[in-house]
C-alpha cells in the first residue's frame, strides 16, 4: 500500500513537472514573438520618422536634403 502511494505521487509530480515545462517553454516562444515584432515596429517607426524628417528638410532647404541623402548613402 506505501509503495503504491509513493508511485501514485511520483506519477503525478512527473506530471506536475511536465506541464509546468511546456507553460514555460509556450511562455517564452510567447515573450519571444512579442520581442520580434517591437523591434520590426520600432524600425518600421524610425524609418517613417526619417522620411517625416526630409519631408521637413525637403520644404525648409532642399539642398540640405542632398547633402543628407549622400552622406547617409556614404556611410552605409
């Protein structure tokens, strides 16, 4: 009767174990996901932002914008 309620309890902390495992593993693909699409919006943002900023350049001083267009194209 012991032995049998030791296993009976080892079967189900295995199991216990098993499911905390994969809520953990779902969690962090989750975060991961999460991760990945932040960074494609912020870059995505950043470069609306900078079409936003030549725009403005564009209307105050358009040679500016040449100058800028050349010296980011340099540098890449």
């Amino acid at each position: 009767m012991r032995a049998g309620f030791c296993f009976l309890v080892a079967i189900f902390y295995f199991a216990a174990v098993l499911i905390a495992t994969v809520y953990l593993r779902a969690s962090n693909d989750r975060i991961t996901y999460k991760l990945c699409r932040y960074k494609v919006e912020q870059n995505w943002l950043k470069q609306k932002l900078w079409q936003k900023q030549l725009e403005v350049e564009k209307l105050l001083n358009p040679a500016s914008v040449s100058r800028t267009v050349t010296a980011q194209r340099d540098s890449s």
